[in-house]
C-alpha cells in the first residue's frame, strides 16, 4: 500500500520583527522613563497598551510628553539596545538572511536607537520601519554649536512624534501590508504585544514571543507561542523543508530541539504534528 504525499511545511519568504521585548529584553520608552525619573507612571501605561487595555495612540505621545527625554537620552539607547540582546538574535538574523528569507524590524519604537540597533543586526537600513521624532533644540545652551557633536545639541528635549501609522492601535498592520506590496512572498510575523497580534491578518503565520514577556492574549491566542529567550525556534518554523542550511546547522537544529522539548507551544496539536512531519522527512 502507497503512503500518502508526505505533509509539507511552506518556506518563509520574509520575517518581520518587532523590536522591544523581542529582538532586545527591553522595552526603550520604559528605559527613557527609567533614565528621567518617571518610570512609575511610562511603565504602568505601556504595559497596559502593550496588554491591548487602552489605545495605543491615547498613550504613545503623553508618555513621552510624561519622559520629556533629551536627544542625549535617546541616543543612549542604543547601547541599551546592544547590551539587552536576546541571546542568538544577531545569529538568527544572518542565518535567515544567509538562507534567502528578507528580514525586516516593524516596531512602535524610537526611529534612530531602533534604526541604528537593526543595523547593528545586520538588518538592512530601509527594511526597518519605527516611529520618528521631533526635538526642541533651543534647549540649555543651544547656540554653543562648536561644543555640540555632529552639530545635534544633546540637550534638546522630546517636541513631538511624527506622523506615522505605528503609533497608533493597528499600524502595524498598515506597514505590514506596505512591505508585502513590495516584496511578494510568504511572510511571518515575530512579536510579544498586542500590537503584533493585531496584524496577524497581513501575515500568514504570526510567532508570538514570550521570551522576555508574558502576555496572556498573545500566549492564548498566537498560532505558535515561543515560551523560551531564544529566537532559534524561528530557523526551524521559517526553513523546516529546507534541505542544506550550511553552517547554520547548529543553530536550526538548537531551534527544533527547543519546539521538541516543549519550549513552542502550538495552538493546534496537528500543526505541531504536521510541521514534525515535514521537518523529518
């Protein structure tokens, strides 16, 4: 008797991060609060939003109003980016990229520590989309330009936020399909909020990350749950057919051995078969 066609898991084309909590174990609007004084009122906020308890937009901006961070201040993150690195980050985004996936950061993060903290990921400059910002920069002693570096004053305070759909309930889902109109493909989506789950519709698998933070509703109703600080399971679920991964071997395998031991939840048992199925074959 013939076997059925063994069971196919599809190939990722594009993967698509968020950032804080995801790609690092921070948070950057809770770090500038953290760095002004005002950590007790950003923090409580944002884990209500990031929770899916109040619209996004009704906080984005009051709590940087509430931070009033300088650009010196924003700039620091960036080093707090770096230092709060999930452990196999930088490895997962070059394998993907080495393998033929397009990675991509789509975060309601600050624009230039986001930016800079993706290129430092290797993630290319145009492929990473946050939220950019004005400064006040007739702050403390503005016109001492020749002590200024690169001409910036750092003591410029927080002005505003730009226009943009990320900082508003849904914006993501606005750059998601952006990014989909110019690059064609099977996508994937990898984030801790509900901000990610929101725009699970314009992906066709969403990750759900709870390395860093567990949220209920993501963890409940994400299709595949990452319940362990590491992204190698995202090798595995991007490339499982995939037949010579080269010198990342280790790594794909690390991320298989993770969803075996349980440390992956699935939302339907038969997918965690099927996607078993089709990684041994």
């Amino acid at each position: 008797m013939l076997n059925d066609h063994p069971p196919v898991w599809p190939l990722t084309d594009l993967v698509i991060f968020d950032c804080d909590s995801t790609l690092s174990r921070v948070e950057g609007i809770n770090e500038l609060a953290r760095l002004t004084g005002t950590t007790t009122d950003v923090a409580a906020l944002t884990q209500r939003a990031m929770n899916g308890e109040v619209p996004l937009e009704s906080v984005y901006a009051y709590r940087l109003r509430t931070s009033n961070p300088t650009q010196a201040q924003v700039s620091h993150l960036r080093r707090v980016y770096r230092e709060n690195v999930i452990t196999d980050a930088r490895e997962v985004v070059t394998a993907l990229q080495d393998l033929g996936c397009k990675v991509f950061i789509v975060s309601g993060g600050l624009y230039d520590p986001v930016r800079d903290f993706g290129v430092w990921l290797d993630i290319p400059r145009d492929h990473i989309y946050a939220v950019d910002m004005e400064y006040d920069q007739l702050a403390g002693r503005w016109w001492r330009y020749w002590e200024q570096p690169g001409g910036q004053n750092p003591n410029a305070n927080y002005l505003a936020v730009k226009s943009s759909p990320l900082t508003a309930t849904g914006g993501k889902r606005v750059l998601i399909e952006r990014i989909r109109g110019r690059f064609p493909g099977r996508a994937m989506l990898v984030g801790d909020g509900m901000s990610d789950l929101e725009a699970q519709s314009e992906v066709d698998l969403f990750v759900g990350f709870g390395g860093v933070v567990y949220r209920e509703q993501v963890a409940e109703r994400a299709p595949i749950y990452i319940k362990t600080p590491h992204l190698s399971p995202i090798l595995s679920l991007a490339l499982a057919r995939l037949a010579n991964v080269a010198q990342w071997r280790y790594l794909f395998d690390e991320g298989l051995e993770r969803i075996e031991r349980g440390e992956v939840n699935f939302h339907d048992f038969a997918v965690r078969e099927m996607f078993l199925a089709a990684i041994r074959r």
